[in-house]
C-alpha cells in the first residue's frame, strides 16, 4: 500500500520553499506527487483531501507570481501548470 501521506508532506514540502531559482530540482517532482495523489484521491481522507486541495491552490498562485528568469524556468512553470489543469479535470470528473 502506498503511503499517500508522505506524498502529500513531500508536495507541501515543496511548495514550502518554492524557489525557482534554487530548487528547481525538487519543484519538478510536485507533477508526479500531484499525478499519484490525483490518481488516489479516493483513498484520502477528508482532512488529506482539502490539504492537496489547499496546496493546490498555493501551487496556482506561485505560478501565477512566478517570473521565468530562463527558458528552463518558463518550461518548469508550463509542466507545473499542466499538472494542475489536469489535476482540475480529474476533480470535475470525480
């Protein structure tokens, strides 16, 4: 079984020290941790749920702050927009 709980701390760890400049390693995990939390989202709880909901949100408002100093940031904050618009559908769906 997987531990949806440690994605979900790993991605609001991530979101904590979101710095495109710095971390941009890290900031490229959030799609995959964003992919397997959407993708069991039925098996979080309902505290679980509004927190990926929550970071979510953050995540948005980040990108939407965000200035691409280069190309690779640009791509970075495209991908990260993906993952939400994706994210978003799957929630409309369910």
């Amino acid at each position: 079984m997987m531990n949806l709980n440690s994605f979900l701390k790993a991605y609001k760890n991530n979101l904590q020290y979101f710095n495109l400049d710095i971390f941009e390693d890290e900031i490229m995990d959030i799609p995959f941790q964003i992919e397997t939390l959407n993708a069991n989202f039925v098996d979080l709880t309902s505290k679980q749920k509004k927190e990926f909901l929550k970071l979510n949100d953050k995540l948005d408002k980040f990108i939407k702050n965000s200035k691409p100093k280069n190309e690779f940031q640009k791509q970075i904050l495209d991908t990260l927009t993906k993952s939400l618009e994706d994210e978003h559908k799957h929630q409309k769906v369910a």
